[in-house]
C-alpha cells in the first residue's frame, strides 16, 4: 500500500497545480504498473457485456431440438457406450476362459479361507497361516472323497442287488398300476434292447468321431488339472501378498480416484466374498442334511448323494433340485415308490429351510438381489457360457451391483401408494381433450380473409 501511495503521488499535476521537478522513468513505470489493474478490469466489464450477446447468436444458430430429446438422446449413447464396454469385456474374458476360472477359483478360495489365515497370523508369520489353513482345506476335501469312494465300494454290491429289484418293482407298477396306459414288462426290455441296438450302430458307424473326441477329453483332463494348479498358484499369493498387491495397484491410480475406487472395489469384494462363504456354509448344511435323510430312509449311497447335493448347491435355482431328484430316482429304484415319497417330501422340505432360514440367515444382505434377477442372470448365464456361467452369473451380478451401490448417491424414496394407472391415463386423455377444444376454439374465433387481398401472407406469430 505505501509502494501505491508512492506512486500516485508522482503522478502529473493538474495544470492549477505548482510545477515540481518531472517524474523519474521509474516512477512512470510503476504508474503504468499501478495503472494496470484498471485497463484489465475495464476491458473484463466490456467482455462480460459482450458474453450473453454472443451467447444468444450462438443459440439462435444451432438446431432447435427439444430438451427431452437431447437428455434421453444423451443417455442413449452412454448406455450404448456401456452395452459396447461389457460385450468387450465378456469376449476377452472368453478368449482367456482357463485364465478367468482359474482366478474365479482363487478368489473363491480366498474369501473361503481369509479369515482362518487372518486368524492364525496373529499368532505366527502369515506365509505359514497361509500354507496351513491351505493343506488343512486339502485335507477335509481329500478326507471327503476317501469316504465317498470307500462308502461306494463298500456297497456296490448290495446296491446292485436292491437296483436290480428296484427296476423290476418298477416294471410291475407300470404294467399293473394305476397308470392310464400299460406297458408289458416285455415291451420295455424290447424298448431296451432296440435302444442298445441303435447305440451299438452309431458307436461302429462313428469310431473315428468318438476316439477323436475320447482325446479331446483326455486334453480336457489335463486342462482341468491346469486350472487347478494356476488356481492353487494365485490363491497362495492372494492369501499372502493381496494388500501389498492391492495398495500397489491403487498406486497407480491417480490421486483423486484413489478414494472411490477404493470404496467399490470394498463394496464388490465384501458382497462376493459374503456370497462365496454363504454358499459353501448353505452347501454344506444341504449335504448334512440330505445326508441323514438319506441315512433314516435306508437309501443306499447316502454319503456319495450328499457331496452330489453339495456341489449342487453351487449352482443357483437348478443344482440343488437335480441332484435331490436324482438321490430319489436312486431311493425309486432301491427302496421302492415308498422311500422315493419320503425323499421327495424331505427334498422339499429341505429346500424350504434353505429359502427361508438359510439364505436370510447366511447371506443376511450382502447379496440382496430380486428372484427374478437371480432367474433371468442364471439363464443369460447358462445360453451365454452353458454351465459356468450360470454358476458365475449370480456372484458376478452382485458385485456389479455392490459397485453401483457404493458410488451412486440415491433420491429420497418415493412413499405411500402409487397413482392407479387407469387414473393416470385417464387423466392424459381429459388433458388433451381440453387441449383440443381450446385448439377448436381460438380457430373458429379467428377473422375470415375471404375476399382479401390475394396478395396478402399470414406470417406466424
């Protein structure tokens, strides 16, 4: 402030005042200095009054859409845009499909035995958690399977046996029953024999196609056992390193995204982790239970059974329900009509404790996504990746919509009851009744120009 009281103090003096001595060249430039700031702020005023005129020109020169139009034509795009982002994404992800199972498996595993590795590193280093929770789980899995298959060897023969009479109670009942149509027991085994015939045919007419496929499967075995070695693999490092791996990668986003992507990639990584560990504990309560079902009924196999009703509650709606059906076609053919109702009625029930106790309980609201979402995600799934992608479709859907949920900000919700749609529609058309009336009107009150000058132009208001 001294510096400018300096400065105009050496500005010229009106010509009533005295002559002094003239100003020096530097005092002049800090005058023109001083005197900046005015010139700026005069020419700042002249661009303010000249924006809006601009403004308006450039209005009155583009096309005149309407504003919905622009808005809706707008989203159209982006939704586009986002329809083209995820077709890109699925058919990378299916060009590169061992790689996708594979780290679908170890994030699986992963959200499984987190917590016990977590655990245990309280008390030793995490590296070695990490390889005993991983051969604690190798050993239950191995333990499983050795039961199943010393159970199946076990009784085999018995179930031979039981499967044998089994069928033939089941001829007898369709020849005898209560059936509105009747086979004879000779029918069927003639139905049989022709099947076996026809199979017998194709399996000589196309040996070449079949050996050809029998080694496409044994390169399949080595591809499945590819897949579990790379899974085994990255689970090992996710178990160990996976903060380090994700705060490095959060470091390489740039600074002001960091936060959000963070809080989305928690959101997606805590609805699929809940959903992979409540899948595992409801799997396992519905083998548990299919398991003493079985066992009180005296249906054979019960223990193979239930590791099939295990691994078929992995896949939604569908899984389950087959591999109950399948244990009482087993119990139709063992026990009779008899233990196939009961296990049919237990499978019911079952499935009830599941929908209602289980899931609330289990999943509680990490996955909070609508049946009919869950029906139509398995079914794009299954057309789009047959049964892997029904398995992955669900888990997969509640992580994009975890991620939309942690970034997107919701409006108040809408309460009370909606307006009737008669009523809404109803009064559409009274409003446009009145619209065109009130049109009619202003014509009819409109002067004739008959007779005017033929010359003379309507021009529009």
């Amino acid at each position: 402030m001294r510096l400018f009281g300096k400065v105009r103090s050496l500005r010229p003096a009106s010509p009533d005042a005295p002559s002094g001595p003239a100003p020096s060249p530097a005092g002049r430039s800090l005058g023109r200095a001083a005197r900046m700031p005015r010139a700026a702020s005069a020419s700042g005023r002249l661009t303010v009054r000249r924006m809006p005129e601009r403004a308006a020109r450039a209005d009155r020169e583009t096309f005149d859409v309407p504003h919905w139009l622009r808005r809706y034509g707008l989203m159209a795009w982006l939704f586009i845009g986002i329809v083209i982002v995820v077709a890109a994404v699925v058919f990378a992800t299916s060009r590169i499909q061992v790689v996708f199972i594979a780290v679908f498996l170890a994030l699986v595993v992963t959200s499984v035995l987190y917590p016990v590795v977590s655990y245990l590193a309280r008390v030793m280093p995490r590296p070695l958690a990490t390889v005993i929770a991983m051969l604690g789980s190798l050993a239950v899995v191995a333990g499983i399977f050795t039961y199943v298959i010393t159970s199946v060897a076990g009784q085999w023969s018995d179930l031979a046996d039981q499967f044998g009479q089994g069928i033939d109670d089941i001829f007898t009942f369709l020849e005898t029953g209560p059936l509105p149509v009747h086979f004879t027991q000779q029918e069927i085994y003639d139905s049989i024999n022709t099947f076996i015939g026809e199979a017998q045919q194709y399996i000589s007419a196309n040996a070449g196609t079949l050996a050809g496929q029998v080694l496409s499967n044994a390169g399949t075995v080595a591809l499945i056992f590819t897949v579990l070695a790379l899974s085994i693999f990255v689970t090992v490092f996710f178990l160990t390193r996976g903060a380090d791996m994700w705060r490095w990668f959060l470091n390489q986003m740039p600074a002001r995204s960091r936060e959000n992507v963070h809080r989305a990639a928690s959101a997606g990584w805590y609805t699929f982790a809940g959903y992979a560990r409540g899948t595992v504990i409801i799997a396992t309560a519905d083998g548990l239970m299919a398991f003493v079902l079985l066992l009180i009924v005296g249906v054979p196999l019960a223990a193979p059974l239930a590791v099939l009703v295990f691994i078929g509650a992995f896949i939604p709606l569908i899984g389950a329900p087959l591999a109950m059906i399948i244990a009482a076609v087993v119990a139709l053919a063992a026990g009779g009509i008899v233990d196939a109702l009961i296990v049919t009625i237990g499978v019911a029930l079952i499935g009830q404790i599941e929908g209602h106790l289980l899931q609330p309980l289990v999943m509680g609201r990490q996955v909070s996504l609508h049946p009919v979402v869950v029906a139509l995600g398995v079914t794009a799934g299954t057309f789009l990746a047959g049964l892997l992608g029904a398995i992955v479709a669900i888990p997969m859907l509640a992580v994009v919509w975890a991620v939309y949920a942690a970034l997107h900000v919701p409006d108040p919700p809408i309460e009370g009851n909606l307006p009737d749609s008669k009523l809404v529609a109803e009064g559409i058309n009274r409003r446009r009744r009145r619209y065109n009336e009130r049109a009619v009107g202003n014509a009819e009150d409109e002067p004739s120009f008959t007779g005017a000058d033929p010359g003379l132009t309507l021009r529009p208001r």
